[in-house]
C-alpha cells in the first residue's frame, strides 16, 4: 500500500487512474484530458509502463480543438511541447490523426482546424 499524504492508495486503485483518466478523457472532460495526456507523456501513472508520446501529442491536439473555456496558454504550450518539440513530422502526422479518430468520437464532429 502507497501513502500519498494523509490518503492511502492501494496498487489495484494506483493501476486504475490512467485508465479513470482515458475514460473521462473519452467522455469530453477536460481536466481528465490533460491527466491523460500527461501520464501518456511521463509514464509516471499507473497503466503506461513507457512513455508514448504520439499519443501523448494526440491528447493535447483535441484538448486545442475542443473549445473548451478551460483552455489556455498552459494548452498550447503543453502542444508546443509534447507535439511540435518533441515528435518529427511524421510521427506529428500520426499523432494528428489520432487527434482526428478521438476528436470525432468524443465530439460526434471533425476536428476543426488548429491555430497556433
């Protein structure tokens, strides 16, 4: 059993969180959006042994498109560098049309152009 602060966390409940994360993620909310991008990024979650950065990518490009009040420079800057920094142009393209897969899934729309 982990102790984080005065809560304790038991493995079973640690393995869930990037998977509770995806779920959420998937059901449009915003905030677990970012969670889910950032676990796939670090590798730091439960349920990502490695870091997967084109997925990672792929959050952070529907969380821009998503036009959620929430987003801001954080958004962008986190696109800046999980995306445009850290990913070659072909693995960009990848990660772009899983952006689009996830995007229309979530939102029952395409993903609307991103401006930078």
């Amino acid at each position: 059993m982990l102790l984080v602060g005065a809560v304790s966390v038991t493995p079973t409940r640690a393995q869930e969180s990037f998977y509770l994360y995806e779920r959420n993620a998937l059901a449009g909310n915003y905030t677990a959006q970012r969670n889910a991008a950032h676990c796939l990024k670090t590798a730091k979650c439960e349920g990502v042994i490695f870091p997967r950065m084109m997925e990672a990518c792929a959050w952070r490009i529907v969380i821009l498109g998503s036009g959620h009040h929430w987003v801001n420079q954080s958004d962008i800057d986190n696109y800046q560098d999980d995306c445009v920094s850290s990913l070659s142009a072909q693995e960009q393209g990848s990660a772009l049309a899983l952006a689009e897969q996830l995007f229309k899934r979530i939102y029952k729309r395409p993903l609307p152009p991103l401006t930078e």
